[in-house]
C-alpha cells in the first residue's frame, strides 16, 4: 500500500466541504488497512498508524469549524 503524504493544515483548511469528505473518507481507509495489517502481523509503518488518526482528527475539527462558521453567518443574516 502506498503511503498518503502528510497533509498541512492550510492545505486542508483551503479545500471545500465535499473534498474534506473525500479525504475523510480516505483517511479511514487507510487506517483500517493499517490496523488490518497490524493485526496480520505486517506491521508495515508503526507510526504511520499515529499521523493517520492525526490527520483524521485535524479533517473532522476543520470541518466542525466550517460548520459553526456557516452555523454564525447564518444567524447574522
């Protein structure tokens, strides 16, 4: 399996919500792979298991902050 490339944060920030989905979507793929392997014994990249629940926590707080910024300017409108 190839590895995904780290994503910075003011790359995620810039992507809409449909592609934040996507990379949520693709994020947990990959976690659930790696925990399959772990759990095989193919114990492939350790501390790619760690970014990658990283990464999702960082995805879902982006997209928990464009929800409350939606949420706001909806209310002020």
């Amino acid at each position: 399996m190839a590895k995904a490339a780290l994503h910075k944060i003011g790359d995620i920030r810039a992507k809409t919500p449909d592609e934040l989905a996507a990379l949520l979507l693709e994020l947990r793929k990959e976690q659930f792979n790696l925990r399959f392997q772990r759990a095989t014994g193919q114990n492939e990249g350790l501390g790619r298991v760690k970014q990658a629940r990283r990464e999702i926590a960082r995805v879902k707080t982006i997209q928990g902050q464009h929800k409350r910024d939606a949420a706001k300017s909806a209310s002020q409108a």
